[in-house]
C-alpha cells in the first residue's frame, strides 16, 4: 500500500480546512488519511488526573467528528486518527517518518491576529523528512482551495538549473498530472557579479539578451527529462530577472500550488528553511509545498 497522506488539527477551523485540502489529494492519490492530534500533558506537577481525562476525552472527540465528517464528505476514503501525547511540532514531524506527504495548515489554534504562519508549521516544513504542503490562512477563492475546476489553474515551481533538485521536478510533474494542470517551471537570475561591479558603467541590451538565453537553455534542458517521464503535461519555462521569492509570488497568484525545495544535509540534526521558501510560506495564498531534496 502506498504512503498515507497526513494532516494535522487542533480543532480550529483553519486546520479542519486543512484537512479537506488533505483528504482529496488523499482520494487523488487513492491512499489512506491519517489525521494526527497533539494533546501534550497539562503544565505542572500537580495536575488533578480528571483534568488529563477530560483533555483525553475532548481530543478523541474532536478527532471523531473530523473522521465522520470526512467520510461523510468523501465515502470513498479510508480515515484514521491518533491522539498522540507529543507536542505538536514533535507529534507531526514523527507522523512525517510514516507518510507519504504531511499537510498542515499556515496556523492553528494559537498564535495571534495578522500572523501569517505559526511556528508548528514552519517547524513541519523545515524538518519533515516527507514533502509537506502548508495550507495558507486566507487561500485566494477558487485557486488551491478545492472551489476551482481541475486544470484552471497552474502547478507552479521554483528551480535553479544550476543545481540539482529531482525530488522538487518530480512531485510538481506528478502533481500537474494527477490533476491534468499545466506546469509553470520558473527560473530567478540575476546579472553575473562582473556586470554590476563598481567599475561597470552599464549592462548593454546585447550582454543582458545573452544571460537570459543562458538561462533559458540551462531550465529547458534541466526539464527535458521531466518532460519525457510525464508527457501529458503541459509545461512550460519562465525566466526572469527577479529574486526568487518574487519571483515565485508573482507566478503562484493563480495556482493550484506553489511548489518549492528545501536542502537536507545529513550531517544537520535539524531541518532549515532556506530564505526563499521561507518568504513564500509567509505571503503565498496558495498553498505550498516543500519538498526536501538532497541537491
């Protein structure tokens, strides 16, 4: 059996829509959804036992609600949950270890007004060892939210030709084809560091026409391969003079998903978000998806 997709709630709203968003990529990809609730032991030494047991109880109910209203919603999924007593960045990263994608939502529960993404899920997408999609507090309508029609709206990822990131290629590509979406692949470039000395006058029109064709040779190569294994998707390149995170920004307005890589090093005992992945979880309304790569 394939890897289940797990979702994250505590019972707020944010995180129930979370696991929609979950439970029809888990119908999508014809696996399991396992919802995962945190209910870590109250602070303090003497905490009376019936507290704990009632803790216990309203975690198991709310976990009971979410699965019936999923079923309900989707008849055809298998759901499961587990009320685990790990806090909750701890509980979800372990739950990762099992899954074949973890979603979470930008914010729970906590937090407060104005906050674009909490602290669970960053720490979810820093170190997950599976891909994790964030789910934005305010998703545009009809884009990456479930409202909009299969294939209106576009699969978007950021990569760097320069450097190696299979995993990310590979899970946009089969995203777009699960959901007959076209690919938007967008490459950030910027002048060599020669050209913007401080001996350099001015960059010429012909200098900047021969970078960017560089550049476009460099990320339709770097798709070419991807193109082969998925050919029913339609994907096209987009180069621009941009920073990465604008860059991606911009081309994620009317996505279905914004997908973009984080680095592992194995010698590091915790996951790092780079800049750029940190910056489009905080202003994309779209969700996004993290993959970790080893490039």
């Amino acid at each position: 059996m394939s890897l289940p997709v797990m979702v994250g709630i505590d019972g707020s709203e944010r995180s129930l829509e979370a696991a929609d968003w979950a439970a029809r990529e888990a119908a999508l990809r014809d696996v399991p959804l396992r919802l995962v609730h945190a209910s870590p032991p109250l602070p303090g030494d003497t905490v009376p036992a019936s507290a704990v047991e009632t803790l216990h109880h309203v975690g198991e109910r709310m976990l009971q609600r979410a699965i019936a209203g999923l079923a309900a919603r989707h008849p055809d999924l298998q759901v499961q949950g587990e009320l685990t007593a790990d806090g909750p960045a701890v509980a979800l990263l372990a739950a990762a270890r099992s899954a074949g994608l973890l979603v979470v939502g930008a914010r729970g529960s906590g937090g407060f007004d104005g906050l674009a993404i909490g602290s669970v899920a960053l720490r979810a997408a820093a170190a997950a060892t599976c891909p994790v999609v964030v789910i934005p507090a305010q998703p545009a309508r009809g884009f990456g939210d479930g409202t909009g029609a299969p294939g209106d709206a576009a699969v978007v990822v950021g990569l760097d030709a320069h450097r190696p990131a299979g995993e990310v290629a590979d899970f946009a590509f089969a995203a777009a084809d699960a959901r007959g979406a076209r690919l938007r692949a967008v490459q950030a470039w910027a002048f060599p560091a020669e050209a913007v000395s401080p001996r350099t006058l001015f960059v010429t029109g012909e200098d900047r026409a021969g970078w960017e064709d560089q550049e476009v040779l460099r990320l339709s190569d770097a798709l070419r391969v991807w193109q082969d294994k998925y050919p029913q998707v339609t994907a096209r390149g987009d180069v621009v003079l941009l920073h990465p995170a604008q860059a991606l920004l911009n081309a994620s307005r009317q996505a279905e998903r914004l997908v973009v890589g984080r680095r592992t090093d194995p010698r590091a005992p915790e996951g790092r978000l780079g800049p750029v992945a940190h910056a489009v979880l905080h202003h994309s309304r779209c969700p996004v998806a993290v993959v970790p790569h080893t490039g």
